[in-house]
C-alpha cells in the first residue's frame, strides 16, 4: 500500500488549526492568571489584609 502523501492545502489548513489552537491556550493561560490573582485578592482582603497592599493599580 503506497503512503499517503499530504497535500498542500491540507499543511496550510493544519498549520491556520495550530495557529488557532495556540491562541486560544494563550488566551487561556492569560484567563487564568488573571483569574488565580482575583482570587488571591479576594482571599488576602478577607484575611485582613489592606487592599491597598494587593491592588497594584492603587498605586
């Protein structure tokens, strides 16, 4: 059985899949420190902890 060769307009639609999958996992990634520092907001400030010591922009 002769092997099955890809053609190039399947490279090109693998690669625009690559290249799509990589930004969703980005945008993931960035989805999810953002939401871990809230978190950690959220659990510093109910311990006691000034929210003026965890929230970078107030300063």
């Amino acid at each position: 059985m002769p092997a099955r060769t890809t053609t190039e307009s399947e490279v090109d639609a693998l690669d625009v899949e690559l290249a799509e999958l990589r930004q969703l996992l980005d945008r993931l990634d960035g989805l999810t420190h953002q939401a871990r520092t809230r978190l950690r907001r959220i659990e510093q400030h109910r311990n006691g902890v000034d929210p003026r010591w965890i929230d970078r922009a107030a300063r």
